[in-house]
C-alpha cells in the first residue's frame, strides 16, 4: 500500500436529516486547507464503496447558485451514499475547479459577458480545470477502502484516481437539474470537458455564454470589425503604392510570415486556441478584425508591387 501524506487530526458524530455520519478532518500537505471526510457506515476494509469526491463550490453548496449543479450533486451524493451499506463523501477545498472564490468571481462576470466557463478560466490565467486528487487518494487509503463506485459525470476524475491507484470498480451518474441559469454551463462541461452528460445545446436566453443567440450577436460583431478593418488597409494602401509593409518598403510587417498574426495574439487568446475553443465577444472580434487586416495588406501589397 502506498503511503498515506494525510493526517486525520479529529472525528465527530454528525446527525443530519439523511442520518447519522461520522465527519473527520484531515491536514494536508501541500497547503492550509483542511479536506473533510463524511463517513456512512463501516468502510474499512470494504470494497465497492460508494464515494464522491466533490470539490467545493461556496455559491453552489451554501447559497444553492443556480449558475451551477454543485450543490445539486452534493445532496444527492449524500442521499444516495445515506441509502447504501457504506460509504464516503470527500470535501476538497478546490473552488472554482481550482481558482479559488476570488477568480471564480472574476469568471463568473466573464460568462456574463458570452465567455464560457472554460474559455473564462483561460482568460483569467487559468487550465481549464485545475483540481488534483491525490489527497482524496490519501484519505481513501487511510480509511482502508479498498475499491469504490465512483460518483461522478467527470472522466478526468475518474483517470486521475485510477492512475493514483484508487481500485474503480463502476461509476454512478448524477444527472442534473437543467435550468436557464446553467444550461450553458453543462453544455459546456458536456461539449469542452467531455462529462458524461446527454444535453442538447442550449437556446437563445440562457447564461454561461453558450447561447445561440450570444454566437450569433459575436458573429456579427466579427464581420462589421472585419470590413471596417478591411476599408482602413485599403485607404492606407492607396497612398502607399509600390510599398510592401504598413510601415514602408522592406518593413518588418511587410515580411511576416504565414501564422504571424496568430502569433500576436494576446497569451489569454493563445491559451483558448490551444484548448480549442473560440475567442468570443471582443477579443475574437479583435483578432479577427487585426487577421482580416493583415490578410488585406499581404494580399494587395503583392498585387501592386
């Protein structure tokens, strides 16, 4: 058995309205937060022990966001691990699939602006998701478990403890409750982090910055910048004739290369390319206006000169 980097510091008797629990803090190394273990039952040394392992979500599980369907899953684990012969619920401290509450925030107004929540982490600075589970590993070793039914619509979840040496033996689903708050949420998480989810793709109307109705509004605004940027090249070539470059014959802009432009991408819109996303709202509209730009500018300068 590996050795276990956790220490279970207290336990207590915890009575709740799905029954009588045993919660139990731990101390991790990596950090001052302080994972939780919810404990049905007798686990040790069993094996196929239903467990979750939810990551914190503050606006989900305490304030009941609709924006997500943390606080959903979290209930239902409970209710589900209350109604089996034994189980575990882990609590890692890792808002905002690991950004914390502060640059959750921070996304959350993105996605209001039509980003969604990846391509909002990415902007911030961000993996798209940056939870770890090796100190839920931990925790299931010193609890003894020796194999789960994993609660999860997550496959990275899965891989991650598979590859920790948790024995996974099935997976349970927690269907969610769609709503026009988090339609484009679970679209997303469905689409882009590839869950276990059977979602259609959400209409005009809904948040999270998968809306059709957003796609089309971003559209748009991509042709109009688009031809505006096309028109100011070509006035600016008018009175530049013979010359290869914004800047004059021999010019360094005159001499760049096929994926130059791509390369002057601010770092937030390389990071959603690499993640295969879009860029929406301004910043796609930007690169786009300064791609068609450049295009323009190469494409006439070789024909006049």
């Amino acid at each position: 058995m590996s050795q276990v980097s956790v220490q279970r510091m207290s336990c207590a008797r915890i009575p709740t309205p799905a029954g009588e629990f045993q919660l139990c803090l731990y101390s991790a190394p990596e950090g001052p937060q302080q994972p939780l273990a919810l404990i049905w039952g007798e686990v040790s040394g069993r094996s196929e022990v239903l467990v979750r392992i939810h990551s914190e979500c503050f606006t989900g599980d305490v304030l009941g966001s609709l924006r997500c369907d943390c606080g959903e899953q979290l209930r239902r684990a409970i209710d589900l691990i209350s109604r089996s012969d034994g189980g575990v619920l882990i609590y890692l401290r890792q808002e905002g699939r690991g950004i914390g509450l502060l640059d959750k925030l921070r996304a959350y107004n993105l996605q209001d602006q039509g980003y969604d929540t990846v391509d909002a982490n990415l902007l911030l600075g961000h993996q798209a998701d940056e939870r770890e589970y090796s100190t839920a590993a931990d925790i299931l070793r010193d609890l003894e478990v020796r194999s789960v039914r994993l609660l999860t619509n997550n496959p990275d979840k899965l891989r991650s403890l598979r590859s920790l040496g948790v024995r996974v033996t099935g997976r349970v689903p927690l269907e969610p409750s769609v709503n026009h708050e988090n339609a484009g949420y679970l679209y997303t998480k469905q689409s882009r982090l590839h869950h276990w989810l059977r979602l259609d793709p959400p209409g005009p109307g809904t948040h999270g910055g998968d809306g059709r109705g957003s796609r089309c509004n971003r559209r748009a605004k991509v042709l109009t910048l688009c031809g505006r940027a096309l028109q100011c090249r070509l006035v600016s070539l008018a009175g530049r004739v013979g010359t290869v470059g914004p800047n004059g014959p021999g010019s360094q802009a005159g001499r760049r290369k096929p994926g130059a432009v791509r390369r002057q991408l601010p770092a937030p819109c390389e990071r959603i390319l690499r993640h295969g996303g879009s860029l929406p709202g301004t910043l796609r509209c930007k690169a786009a206006a300064w791609s068609a730009g450049q295009r323009a500018w190469r494409c006439c300068a070789e024909r006049l000169v």
